[in-house]
C-alpha cells in the first residue's frame, strides 16, 4: 500500500493525464472504427449494385471517422504537456479535460454511424437527394465538434 502512495505523490499527475490521454483517443478511435466498419458494409451492398455511386458512399461513410480525430488531437495536446513531475492537480486537470470529447465521441461516433447506414438508403434510391442524408449525419456531428471545442478549451486551461 505505502508503494502505491509513493507512485501517485510522484507520478499521479502523469498517470491521470495518461489515462486523459487514454480514453480520449481508445473511446473515440474505438467507436470511429465500429462506424466506419458499419456504414462501410452498407455502402459495400449498395455498390455491389451501383459501383457508380462510391463518391457518394465514401462521403457517408467517412462521417464517423472524424471522432476519431477529434480524440487524437485532443489526446496529442494533453501528451504533449505530460512530465513525469506533473502535479497530481494537473493531471486530473488534464483527465477530466479530456472526458467530453472522449464521452460524447464515443456515442456520437456509433449514433451518427446508425444515421449514415440509414442514409445510403437514400443515397440508393434517390441520389439527388444525397445532400439530406449528410446533413443529417452533420446534425450529429455537432455535438462531436461541441464536444472537441470544449475539451480542447479545458486542456488548454489546464
């Protein structure tokens, strides 16, 4: 027990950013890979039939992928500021700054991916009609980039 006192007095502040770092990046990364991988099978049975319309596709399928992103700045930030003589403070400082992308991109990522599979229905039977289905998909992704500008603020205050 006194070990695990003497790591987090030194080390704590670095453990916390880390795992700040951790869940911004695995949670977004994570979720962004199960979207891509979702719409991507969708868009794979639409262009089996209508190899003509893989712009469009590729457009709807890249929607999720930009949580991923969004984790992976805000994670490249918080490390980039990681010491090993961080303070503990400052390392729950930088942990809590990276929950709301972390949080928020992981469920936005999956919702918005449900929204883009939905969309290539449009896309399959009206694709004039493309532009609706990504701004359907933008409505979602407003709260992912609500969440990015947030976290991306608290980081920086840190």
């Amino acid at each position: 027990m006194e070990y695990i006192s003497t790591y987090f007095s030194q080390y704590g502040g670095a453990f916390f950013a880390g795992l700040g770092v951790f869940l911004a990046v695995a949670l977004c990364g994570i979720s962004s890979a199960r979207g891509l991988g979702l719409v991507g099978q969708s868009a794979a049975a639409l262009l089996k039939e209508e190899p003509e319309k893989f712009a469009q596709a590729l457009i709807l399928q890249l929607m999720p992928a930009s949580q991923g992103l969004y984790g992976f700045v805000i994670g490249f930030l918080i490390l980039t500021n990681i010491t090993s003589d961080m303070a503990l403070s400052t390392g729950v400082g930088y942990l809590i700054a990276s929950l709301p992308i972390a949080l928020v991109g992981y469920f936005s990522a999956g919702n918005q991916a449900d929204v883009a599979v939905a969309s290539m229905g449009i896309l399959a039977k009206r694709p004039e009609e493309n532009s609706r289905g990504i701004i359907l998909c933008s409505m979602v992704e407003m709260y992912a980039i609500l969440a990015f500008v947030i976290s991306f603020i608290l980081q920086s205050n840190v």
